[in-house]
C-alpha cells in the first residue's frame, strides 16, 4: 500500500455550531459530511468533517445527552491532560513565507488572537486557537531536511514560565 497520508482526525468539542463557524468561516475549510448519529442508550452525536485538503479531513464531535458523556469539557487537550501548552496541537500547511504572512493577516482581520512568525530554524510558523481552545498552527517548511535533523539531540532551550512565543497571541 502506497504511503497516503492520513485519511481524517477526530475531536471533541462542545459546540459543533461554533466550530463549523469557525473552521468553514474563518479557516476557509468546507464541511463535506455532517451526521447525526442517534444512540440507542440516549442522546446523540452531531458528527461533522472538514476538508482541509489533499483528501486529509479534520472531524469533531458535539455528543448531547449521551449516557457517561460529561455535559461541559475543555477541548484545549493541554489544560486537562496536564501537559504544557503545545504539547498537543494541529499544523495546517501554509506553503511559503507569503502565504503564512498572509494567513496571519486574514485570521487577524477576522478577529482570531494569533502569534508572531516562529523560526524554528528549519520551518516557520504561526498559532492562534480555535473555540474549543485547540492550539493550532500554519506552518511551512524552510528548507529540506538532512541527515542531522533525524538525530535526537539538544537544539535549544525554553522556559514553561515565561512568555512563550507559541502563547504569545496578538491581534495586531
């Protein structure tokens, strides 16, 4: 089987009618199939995917009124599981420096916080958050890997207690 990539992500969230708001209206990524998925123990999952393209779809699911289901959650995945900020977070691509700043300038023009360009020395990218407190990120790739970036090694160093540029969110 030839490498593909990945067919779809699922998530939670609480909203389905904020996120598709979201992720249709501000990131530009279609809704391609929206269900509502009865279940037989009570309550039901409103099931929705995005396009975000090259065939790679994003799902979220909104349970209501499903048995064992908590009524109210925090999406972010961070916060909950303990872990620091940008542990857990989703990159779309951005292509090159032209898009990325152009995608900066969009998502500040539609009201989204987001941060400063990050050079991470061999990819550029930005973060901002969706509704439901997922970090998410554009990205591009800078130049090409080498034999050196496949060896884990010390590259640098960041504090979890000061201003991060992955926190930093700006709406300027």
């Amino acid at each position: 089987m030839a490498d593909k990539g990945w067919s779809h992500i699922s998530l939670g969230t609480l909203d389905i009618n904020k996120t598709r708001a979201f992720y249709e209206g501000v990131l530009g990524f279609k809704a391609v199939r929206c269900d509502i998925i009865k279940v037989k123990e009570g309550g039901e999952i409103r099931h929705m995917f995005f396009d975000t393209g090259r065939g790679q779809l994003l799902a979220f699911m909104e349970p209501r009124g499903v048995p064992g289901a908590p009524v109210e959650f925090d999406g972010g995945l961070n916060r909950p599981l303990g872990m620091p900020e940008g542990v857990y977070h989703f990159a779309f691509e951005a292509g090159s420096e032209a898009e990325l700043q152009s995608k900066r300038s969009e998502l500040i023009r539609k009201g989204v916080k987001v941060t400063q360009v990050v050079d991470h020395e061999w990819a550029k990218s930005i973060y901002f958050k969706d509704p439901n407190g997922l970090l998410l990120e554009y990205s591009y790739l800078t130049r090409g890997f080498n034999a050196d970036d496949g060896i884990l090694q010390p590259r640098f160093e960041m504090s979890l207690l000061d201003e991060s540029p992955l926190t930093d969110f700006r709406d300027e």
